[in-house]
C-alpha cells in the first residue's frame, strides 16, 4: 500500500481525497441534524454534536489544547523513541544468536497479552509519576512491533548477498551495515508506523487515570460538565487522531528518504501515472 503523501502530488488523487473528507464531514453534520430531530439537544450533543460546535471549540480553547496536547505528545514522543531503540536492539542480537531469539521470543509475545487499559494503573500506581508512566506505556506498546518487523526484515536479507560477502570474507560488521540493516529497514519503518499512533493512544490512558495534565485530562474534564463542554471533548479527540496522523505521516516521509528503492517509491518517479 503507498504511504498517502506519495499520493497526494497527483492531481486526481487529491480531489478523491477532498471528496472523501468533505462527504465525511457532510455526513457528520447530517447525522447530528437527523439526532437533534429525535433528541433534546442535550441528548443529542451528548452523542454527537454539530461539526461547527467541535470547530469552534477547537479555535477559542486553541491555547490550552495546544499545551495539553504538547505534553501528551512530547511524553508519547520520548517512549517512543526509547521503545524503538530498544525494539531495534532486540531485533538485531535475537538475529545474531538464534538462542537468544528462541529464548527471548516467549517473553516478548507474553509481553503484550496484558491490555494498556489494565497495565496503565498499574504502572502509574507503581511509579506515581505521570510524566513517566506515560514514556513507559509508550515504550511498552513500541518496542513489539518493532521487534517482529525489523527481525522479519533481517531474516528476508538476500542469501545470494550473504553468501557473496562470506566468500569475499566480509566483516561482520560489514554484514550488516551492507546487507542486513538495508534489508531490515523496510520492516524497521512498518514497525514504527504502526507503534506511533499506539504511544499517543497509550499515553493518554495513562493521563485517563488521574494524571494531572495531557489531553485525556481535558476529555475526563469535558466529559464532568456534559453537554456544555461537548465541543471541547470532540475537539479533543480529533487533536488526538491529528497527532497520531501527524506522527505517521513524519515517519512515512522518513522513510522515504532512507529507502528509494521500494517499488512505491520507485513507481512514483517522473511519468508514471
């Protein structure tokens, strides 16, 4: 599947996804109209209110979403990174001794059979720091796929590569800096993009049980005073999704630069269509 920035330079691509947002948000204000018919407006925001309710929520609280929304990001930025180093590390020794993959394996898939909504309590009752909790969470949701997409990659290296560079007696280190990390670097950014979305979402479960900013505070807060802070709870989650997509798209603009030679990249060179 192309990452969407590739496809946005195409004209014809663009207007789709104009229609696409614009059919979107029609039906968002359709859907609220048909509800305001049947409910009170209490009711009926209390479900989904009109667009232009969240859009002018969004522009008179811009200030504090934007500073609760610093700290959410800047916490599920620092987890993410740590995850990533660390998913990348395991990927790269569990590569180099099959033991070592075979004994780590159970413990990393185990890992992640405990839901963020049950471990998050109980890592913020642990360590009483929110700031912490939230790098934590965003680590632990990181560093899984990290691990399985990056080895995965390492493993689908050429055999016809390695075995040329054992027979001109490469390093080890040439190994990998020449063929295996190329090779892994595909699967390394599947990976990263999945787990970008996951430590924003993770961090704000975190903020979900008591932390004392971030933006799942402002939904909790929203959520206290009802129908009158409604706007502000919806502009709340679309800031969210936006730093989640934000996150993705960086990430896919990355990767680009450091694989061209993907068939989607290469594909989208001068002429095609």
């Amino acid at each position: 599947m192309h990452p969407m920035f590739l496809r946005l330079g195409k004209p014809g691509y663009r207007v789709w996804v104009l229609i696409w947002i614009m059919s979107l948000l029609i039906l968002w204000e359709g859907i609220a109209w048909a509800l305001h018919l049947f409910m009170s407006p209490q009711q009926a925001a209390a479900r989904l209110p009109y667009l232009h309710q969240v859009m002018d929520a969004s522009i008179r609280y811009s200030g504090t979403l934007a500073e609760q929304g610093a700290v959410t990001f800047g916490n599920a930025a620092l987890g993410f990174a740590g995850g990533a180093l660390l998913g990348l590390l395991l990927a790269l020794l569990m590569s180099a001794a099959g033991w070592l993959e075979r004994t780590l394996s159970p413990y990393v898939v185990s890992s992640q059979m405990v839901p963020v909504i049950g471990l998050a309590p109980i890592v913020y009752g642990i360590i009483h720091n929110a700031a912490w909790a939230r790098i934590l969470m965003a680590a632990y949701v990181t560093f899984f796929p990290i691990i399985i997409h990056t080895l995965k990659g390492l493993k689908g290296a050429s055999r016809e590569h390695l075995e040329l560079m054992r027979a001109s007696g490469a390093s080890r280190t040439a190994h990998y800096t020449k063929c295996l990390i190329p090779s892994a670097l595909p699967g390394l950014f599947s990976g990263l993009k999945i787990a970008a979305p996951l430590a924003v979402t993770s961090s704000i479960v975190v903020e979900l049980m008591g932390a004392p900013d971030g933006l799942g505070v402002l939904m909790v807060s929203s959520l206290y005073y009802g129908h009158a802070q409604v706007g502000m709870f919806w502009a709340t989650i679309m800031l969210s999704m936006g730093i989640g997509m934000i996150s993705y798209l960086f990430i896919s603009l990355i990767e680009r630069w450091l694989t061209p030679w993907q068939p989607e990249f290469r594909s989208t060179g001068g002429g095609s269509a």
